[in-house]
C-alpha cells in the first residue's frame, strides 16, 4: 500500500484546505520543492501535487491561452539548463504549473498530479512539465468521451479518475458543485470506460483529521474492482493500519495531507506500515448446545468464502480476542451466551489469498455454550445457519474449510474431560 503525501498549491505556496473551501486556508510554506525534498527524504515513493487554482477553475483560461511548442524538455536532475525559448514559454505558464516543474527538477520521486485537467492538452502539458501520472476529477463526469480517449493515448498507468464525494453523490469543479451521480455509480462507469485506478475523497473529512471513511473506500474498490487510493480524514497511524487492515479490497494507497503536516502522523512510520505483509486476527465462538447429552455446533455459510465457518470477525484495535469474539457472535447470530470456556482456546495459523492478495491469518476461538432463541444472521455475508453433530460439522469442514478442524478437535477434546 503506497502513501502519498499531498502538496496542495495554491498562488505557488503549500496549504491545505478545509472540506476544499477556499476560505479555510491553511499556509505550509512558499517553496513547494523543498517540501517535496523533506517528503523524499522521509521515504516517500509518490508525490501526489493538486493544483488548487485549476481545480477552483482560477487557471483555466491561461492554460487554454497557453501558446506553446509540441514538445517541453523537461529538465530532470543534473540535466543541462533550459533553452531561452523554454524560459520564456516557463515564464508565461500559471504559478503552479512553474512549481509542479520546479518540483520535477527537485526530486526524481514520480508524481501524481490533478487540478483543473479538463483537455487533452491539459493533461499533456502536465505530463510534459514532469507528472508522471494525472487525475482526471471534474472532466470524468462531464466529458467521459476524453477519459476514453486520454486511456487510449497514454494508457491506465497515467491516467487516474478522482472521485470526490459528499454525502455519497460525486463532487465537482473544485467540490464547489455536487452532482446527482452516485459514488458506486461513476466508479462503474470508470471501469467500464477501461479506468483501472480512482483517487477517492470524501470531502466532508478532508483536512478535519475525522478519520478516513473507511467503510465507502472499501466499498468501492470491492464491488467495482477498481483500485483505489483513500483520501480525505487521515488523522493518525491508525487511520493507516485500518487502511492497511482493508487492502484487500482494491486499496492501492492513502493520500495524507493535514495529518503529516501537523506532525499528527509520521510519514516514515506509515510508509513502512504500508509494506508490511499484510495480516488480519480474527476473533469467534465455537458455539455448543446440549441434546440428548450430545454437543450441537452452530455453523454458520459464508457466501464470500463459499464454506463454512464458526462464527468470527476481525478485532478491533481497541479491543481484546474474547471482547470480539463475544461481539461478533451477538452481530452475526443474535443468541444469547450462556457461557464461554475461557480455558479451552484454539489459535489457528494459515494464509489465505483474498483477491490476490495473500493475507497471513490468526483465528482465535473460545468454546461457548449458547442459550435457546432464534438465530438473527446479521452480516450480509451469511445465508444460512446450522445446529450440527460433531460428525456433520467434522464433515461440512473438511469439505469447505479444513483450516478450521484443529479448532473443532480441540473444543471435542475438551468436552471429552468436561462430560466426564
């Protein structure tokens, strides 16, 4: 998972706005190089620069205006000085376009950039001045014909959709105007259009350190499969490992902006959270019933996984294994706990790939006899329920999810000392 930390330009100095109102401006500093410097120097791998004044629609005509050559020599380090007509047509480009080139004679980082990209000619002379990648926001909506034709110019590594949102209905021309276009909707659309990869905002947390929005990221990147870069609310290391918890889910990066700023997040810090394996621990009841003198086991169908399983789900940070597991049973099956054998804990270790992804799973189980009542399923991913004998429980493992018979074998062997 990539970390970008944001650059926001506006009039040529770093500042970050408050749920994108121009109003709510926050100064960082007047040489947005030597922030990108201190960012590189930090680890970062992606820049991700906005241009403010385009985004708010305050360069646009000079852009439009611009009369340049087909070609800009971009000059990268230790290349050789700029031509004279190069330095006349640098003078003659809005603010931020001469630091977003300023930027790309600083550091060799690549960059993502977007802000007021409304043109094919936009989108080349930012890619011409040193971007490496663009993000398309406004434009996707407005004109899907042009993010079409910019994929078949410079390919889906280069071209990036910005998704901004408010109240799940998509945001545009700076988040000044909300559309009546849904989220999940554009995201569609995009993939459709051949866009493998959106920026995705929610504006109501941008630049407030809420916390990210954890739960439509997810979202979107699941149901689309598009890959997706979370931005909007970061506020500490642990937005990040939430993130990183959810990568699974098409979550290619976070962009982090206030937080880094503030020195509420420490970009080293999250940047090697984001390269860690990803791993997720799970928390569950293996549930009992008595009948006959014979134990029964609560199983529970899930679609996602296509098997069987105890119920389980992952804990939460603040949280201990048998608070979660507790929880989880009441959320998915809404019975009541008679009792949890504390002593008879089963631990399971395995990988598993979950979209491609491999995710090194730790699965703790406590045994629980269960009261009577009805089950409730209350996860969408859980179509049925089944009190079982150990031998048909032993079975439904074995056929749908094998990872799970030491947890069975040890709660067995437990109850063969407890009923003795």
């Amino acid at each position: 998972m990539i970390i970008y930390p944001a650059i926001d330009l506006r009039k040529g100095r770093c500042v970050r706005l408050r749920q994108g109102n121009p109003t709510a401006e926050t100064v960082f500093g007047d040489d947005p190089a030597a922030m990108a410097r201190h960012w590189v120097s930090q680890g970062a791998e992606w820049l991700h620069i906005v241009n403010l004044d385009g985004a708010l629609g305050a360069t646009q005509g000079q852009i439009n205006a611009l009369h340049r050559p087909n070609n800009i020599l971009i000059q990268h380090p230790g290349s050789k000085a700029a031509t004279t007509p190069e330095q006349e047509l640098e003078s003659q480009l809005p603010i931020n376009l001469r630091r977003l080139r300023e930027i790309r004679r600083a550091v060799e980082t690549p960059i993502q950039f977007g802000g007021g990209l409304r043109t094919l000619d936009d989108i080349q002379l930012a890619l011409e001045l040193g971007a490496d990648r663009v993000v398309l926001g406004t434009v996707a909506i407005e004109n899907p014909a042009l993010v079409s034709e910019a994929l078949a110019r410079w390919g889906t590594e280069r071209i990036v959709v910005g998704i901004d949102a408010r109240e799940g209905k998509v945001a545009t021309h700076g988040w000044q105007t909300t559309s009546n276009v849904d989220v999940i909707e554009l995201g569609h659309r995009m993939m459709a259009l051949g866009v493998r990869r959106v920026v995705y905002t929610d504006i109501a947390r941008d630049g407030m350190l809420s916390g990210v929005n954890i739960e439509m990221t997810s979202r979107l990147g699941d149901v689309t499969g598009l890959q997706v870069i979370a931005s909007g609310g970061v506020a500490s290391i642990a937005d990040i490992e939430a993130l990183k918890a959810h990568e699974h889910y098409s979550i290619d990066g976070v962009i982090v902006g206030q937080a880094i700023y503030t020195g509420a997040l420490d970009l080293g810090e999250a940047i090697k959270l984001g390269h860690k394996p990803l791993s997720r621990r799970s928390a569950g009841l293996i549930p009992i019933r008595w009948e006959d003198g014979k134990p029964q086991f609560l199983l529970l169908y899930n679609l996602f996984f296509e098997q069987w399983q105890f119920p389980r789900g992952g804990v939460h940070r603040s949280e201990g294994d048998m608070t979660c597991a507790r929880r989880e049973f009441t959320e998915e099956a809404g019975l009541p706990v008679r009792k949890i054998h504390k002593e008879c804990r089963a631990e399971l270790h395995y990988t598993t790939v979950i979209r491609g992804y491999e995710i090194e799973r730790t699965i703790v189980y406590y045994l629980a006899e269960i009261g009577p009542g009805e089950i409730r399923l209350g996860h969408e991913n859980h179509c049925e329920a089944r009190w079982v004998s150990a031998e048909e429980a032993w079975e439904l493992l074995t056929e749908t999810s094998p990872e799970q018979l030491p947890a069975l074998d040890v709660a067995l062997e437990y109850l063969s000392h407890l009923r003795i």
